[in-house]
C-alpha cells in the first residue's frame, strides 16, 4: 500500500511537471523580481523562458513592446505576463525633457522599430535660397531620443505614429521637420549620442 501511494505522487509530480512545461510559452516574458502595479518596466525587469506557446502571453519577440508600458497589476517574480498585465506608455517627461508625437511612413523608420529602441531624429534637408547665388542645401539637424510608444497603422499606406522622448532643447530644434514629415528615424546603438 506504502509503495503504490508512493508510485501515485511519483506519477502527479511528474504530471505536473510536463503540464506546467507544455504551458509555458516558447519565448515567453516573465518579471524577474516582485514588482508593484504602476511600476513603469524596463528591459532589465523583464526575462524569457522557453516551452511550449499558450495563448495569451507576451512572446518574447514583443518583449521591447513592454518596456515602458505600466503593470496594471502587481506580479511576483517568474510571473508570465499578459497583454491585461501591462497598460499603455508610462513616459512622462521631467522638466528638462519633451514627449514629441512623429507621423512616420515606410521608409523613414526601420520596420522593427520598439519602445525603448534609441534613434537618431534627422532632419531631411531642403533647399533655401539666398540672395544673388540661387538655391543652396540646408544643413540638417539630428537628435538622439528613445522611442516610447510605436503605434501601427491597419491600413499599410497609412502612417504610424513614434512617441519619442528627448531633451527639451532637443525638441525644440526638431518640432518644425517633424511637423512637416521631413525627417528620419534612425536606429542607433543604446549608448550613442
């Protein structure tokens, strides 16, 4: 009798086990500490574990969508999160720094573009016309600024919208390009300037 009881939580055991690994998603995100709702995520709070795909998680190829957005909920650590996990974009600026709103159509950004993802803002120079010598280039501007919030259009020929935050004087030299839709997004390495 001893040795079937044990043979029963020998065979729930490794039940369990095979159940919780076929339903965890492969690539899924996790947080890797306990973190309370209204935390504002960051790359380093979160972590992929690998199995099976369960519909419902975040799979690990949209982790960078997450970074950025608020937990709505408080998680402990391990926790696998869910699209109901997390809210929209948390950025608020300090008062050294903008939120500036761009229209971007193919082409002027990189088609894998994510929050938290550091890009070059440049202007895309135009012609000006000086007195006696005829048309001349402008020289462009650039800015560095980190993208919080990428929002993509249904229809294809639509544009889609970057949130972007960066210095306040920053913004201020880029408003007019960006307001016009002459500028570029170009992604650089998270230490650049």
């Amino acid at each position: 009798m001893l040795l079937g009881g044990v043979l029963v939580a020998a065979c729930a055991l490794g039940s369990a086990a095979v159940t919780l690994r076929a339903g965890t998603p492969a690539g899924a995100v996790a947080v890797r500490a306990d973190l309370p709702a209204g935390h504002v995520l960051g790359a380093d709070d979160l972590r992929t574990v690998n199995g099976t795909v369960d519909a419902g998680l975040v799979p690990a190829s949209r982790a960078g969508d997450l970074v950025g957005r608020k937990l709505t909920v408080p998680v402990v650590a391990g926790t696998l999160l869910t699209e109901k996990n997390v809210g929209g974009s948390a950025a608020h600026p300090r008062p050294d720094q903008a939120l500036i709103g761009a229209a971007v159509r193919p082409g002027q950004y990189a088609p894998g573009l994510a929050p938290g993802d550091r890009v070059a803002v440049t202007e895309i120079p135009g012609d000006t016309v000086t007195a006696g010598t005829g048309a001349t280039r402008t020289r462009s501007q650039s800015v560095v600024a980190v993208v919080t919030e990428v929002r993509r259009p249904e229809q294809p020929q639509s544009p889609a919208v970057v949130t972007l935050l960066l210095p306040r004087g920053d913004a201020e030299k880029i408003a007019a390009p960006v307001a016009q839709g002459m500028f570029t997004l170009v992604q650089v390495a998270q230490g650049a300037r």
